[in-house]
C-alpha cells in the first residue's frame, strides 16, 4: 500500500504496517484531509521558530507567539488546537508528536508573570482537548499516550494570609515531569511540582497531587499507587 509505506518513511518506522484494512473511499478521505493540513502547514512554518519537516494543521488552528515555538518532524495539531507559547524558554515538540482536537496549551497565564514552558518528546499523543499549563514548566517525555481531557498544571494560588484576597497573594511555580513510556488515561490532573516516573500508568480520572515512583500503576483521587507494572 503506497500510503502505508509513505507513512513508514516520514515515521522513519521500518515496523510499522496497518492492522485494518481501508476501502479506496477511507483513503481519498483522508488523503484529502491531510493535504488541506499540510497546506495550513505550510502557511505556518515561516513563522515558527523551528520547524522540521513537514506539520500537519487542522482547521481553526491557533498558535500565538509562534517565533517561540519549535516543531519537530511531522507535527499534527488537530482541529481546534490553542497554544499560546508567550514564555521564557517558549514550546518545544519533538518528532513525531501529536495534538488532538480542541487542546490548549499556554505557558504564562497573566502577563505580569511570564511562563518558563513546555517540552514535549518524540512520538507523544497529547489527547483532545487536553489542558497544559507551563506557567512553572511542564517536561514530557517520549513514546507519551493520554487519553481526552487531561489537565496537567505547574503552577498553585498562595492562600494562606486571610488578610488578602487570594487573587493579590501571588502564585508558586513548580516544574511538573512526565517520563518516558506512560500512559495517562483520560480526565487525569497531574498537579504542579508532581514528577511522574519513566513507565507509569495513571488511570483514568485520577488527580496526582505526590510525584509517582518509575513503573508505578496509579489510580484515585487523590491518586495512589495501586500496584507496580512488573507484578500488574
């Protein structure tokens, strides 16, 4: 199938092949669909900072402050997608990466304090419409896979002086890190300064507010490690 390979060759994936087979319709479909993207790509790419390679642009697309953000090899950004990388060291994605529908990713969230950013490694899945905040830094790693709605933030509201409202108390910044090699399911929050460990699995719905020891399988609100992946 010309399509399967052309698809190997930009993957740079000699393994890998479609398990399903797609009638000449599904084909000319999405075809179509990924040409109108690459086009959208295309009108893009002089305004990134860096871009690799070809990027795939759904419809309704917005990326603000682009001089700020780098995109690796074959970057899709689905229908809907909203990053802001306004920050200190802006977005970067790797190779391979992908964004669903309706995401949101932004790095400062009031102009008075400027974000540090967000770093997404190679052949990651970020889930529709998920909820990155960068305000402290966010660090994804590779071969990521989340599920929809997630919410991963790296930045708390101070609320401690009852004399102030907590609006005028400022805010904490602290990196929140995904390893390598997870799986969050959908509807899971990662708080700030939360650092998940190299082959978790955070099930879904879960809110991980302590960071997550490497192979950990990790569930409930707040979130808890239920067993480890080796004796799953």
């Amino acid at each position: 199938m010309v399509i399967e390979k052309l698809i190997r060759k930009l993957k740079n994936d000699p393994d890998y092949k479609w398990d399903s087979a797609y009638s000449f319709k599904d084909l000319l479909h999405v075809s179509w669909v990924r040409f109108f993207q690459i086009l959208r790509g295309l009108l893009l790419k002089p305004f990134l900072k860096r871009s690799d390679g070809l990027t795939f642009i759904g419809s309704g697309v917005k990326v603000h402050h682009a001089y700020q953000f780098l995109a690796g090899k074959n970057l899709i950004l689905g229908d809907n997608v909203s990053i802001n990388a306004l920050s200190t060291n802006g977005i970067t994605v790797g190779d391979n990466v992908s964004i669903a529908r309706d995401s949101i990713l932004f790095c400062t969230g009031v102009i008075a304090q400027k974000g540090k950013g967000i770093v997404i490694g190679n052949r990651t899945g970020i889930g529709a419409r998920a909820f990155l905040a960068g305000q402290g830094g966010i660090v994804i790693g590779d071969d990521v896979i989340t599920g929809p709605n997630i919410q991963i933030f790296s930045e708390n509201h101070n609320f401690h002086d009852l004399n102030q409202t907590i609006r005028q108390q400022g805010v904490t910044k602290h990196a929140t890190i995904i390893g390598n090699n997870c799986w969050i399911g959908g509807g899971a929050t990662i708080l700030a300064g939360v650092t998940v460990g190299d082959g978790c699995v955070i099930a879904a719905g879960s809110v991980v507010n302590k960071s997550v020891p490497a192979n950990s399988v990790v569930a409930g609100v707040p979130a808890k490690v239920i067993k480890t992946r080796d004796n799953a």
